[in-house]
C-alpha cells in the first residue's frame, strides 16, 4: 500500500477551493467553460433522446390512425356492396 503524503492530503480536503486558489483568471474561465460545456452535453444527449422517443411513438400513433381508417373504409365499402347485393 502506498503511503499518501500529509500535505497532499490536506491539499485534496480542500478540494477544488484550492485548485481554484491555484488558477490564473484565464485557467479558471476555461475549467468553467469545459465544465458548463459538460453539463450542457448531458442535456441536450437527454433532449435528444426524448425527442426520439418522442418521434417512434407520433410514428406509432400516425400508422395505427392510419390502419383505422383503412380498415373503417374497407368495412363502409364491404357494408355497401353487403346492401346492393340484397
């Protein structure tokens, strides 16, 4: 097992406040902007996503509308022929 340096230790309990602390303004704006950039990508991964799921089932809905309607038609048409044969 490796031994862990005291001030390395005490360094990663204060996290990314010391990081910070480190940082040129300039490194700051990029580490937020990677950040922002990050999280930014998860919602839109999430938005698209939904909006596919969203288009399979209009497409499902759009071709059971559409066999109803074939179906009701055949059945008018099937009536019709039914009463001038009689």
């Amino acid at each position: 097992m490796r031994r862990k340096d005291p001030a390395a230790v005490a360094l990663g309990r204060k996290g990314g406040k010391a990081r910070v602390k480190n940082q040129t303004p300039e490194q700051r704006i990029a580490s937020a902007s990677r950040a922002a950039k990050a999280r930014w990508a998860r919602t839109e991964k999430l938005v698209r996503e939904i909006t596919e799921k969203s288009k399979q089932l209009l497409d499902i809905t759009v071709k059971r509308e559409r066999a109803m309607v074939v179906k009701t038609k055949a059945n008018a048409r099937r009536r019709k022929r039914q009463k001038l044969s009689r």
